[in-house]
C-alpha cells in the first residue's frame, strides 16, 4: 500500500475507535410537540378546505350530466324541408320593413 492510503486507513480507525454508543433519545420538548400539533392541524385544515372547494366546484356538473334524452354529439333537427342553405331566406318584397313615420 502506499503511504497515502496507509494514513487514511489510520485516520479512520481512530476516528471510528471515538465514536461511542448513543445515549438515550429524549424525547420532543413540550413547546416542540405542541408547534408539531400545531402546524399538523393547520396542514389538515388546508387540505380538508381544498377537497371540500373541489367537491363544491364538481358537483353541479355532475348532477346536471344526468341521463340526457338526446347524446351530446347528435346534430340539431333539420329545419324546413326544400331549404338545404343554413343562411335564412330573406322575407318577399311586400312584406319588407318600413320606416316609422315621426
């Protein structure tokens, strides 16, 4: 080995013979606890106000879907037979609009 890795093999080992076992694990203080409940509570409150603005946003569509009589992507009823243009006939000469007499 070189004397690099021989060095860095020693510095390990010595750094690992410092560690020693963890003490006991304290738990949260109780100002800690109550900011943990706190802001957990102000997280759920968030998300139950969300939800609930979706489902309030959703539910008139879905109530007025319903079963309709007649599918979405069927055309309108034809108008009149004998026209087949879709503009609308202009009215004969004799039935024209007059101006109002002031």
């Amino acid at each position: 080995m070189t004397a690099v890795e021989d060095r860095l093999r020693a510095a390990l080992h010595a750094r690992a013979n410092q560690v020693t076992a963890p003490g006991p694990a304290f738990p949260p203080s109780p100002r800690a606890r109550t900011v943990i409940r706190t802001r957990l509570r102000k997280a759920t409150t968030v998300l139950l106000v969300a939800a609930l603005a979706a489902v309030l946003l959703v539910l008139p569509r879905l109530l007025s879907q319903g079963d309709p009589s007649v599918p979405a992507d069927t055309p309108p009823p034809a108008g009149p037979s004998g026209s087949t243009s879709s503009s609308p006939a202009s009215p004969p000469p004799d039935e024209a609009p007059r101006p109002v007499a002031p």
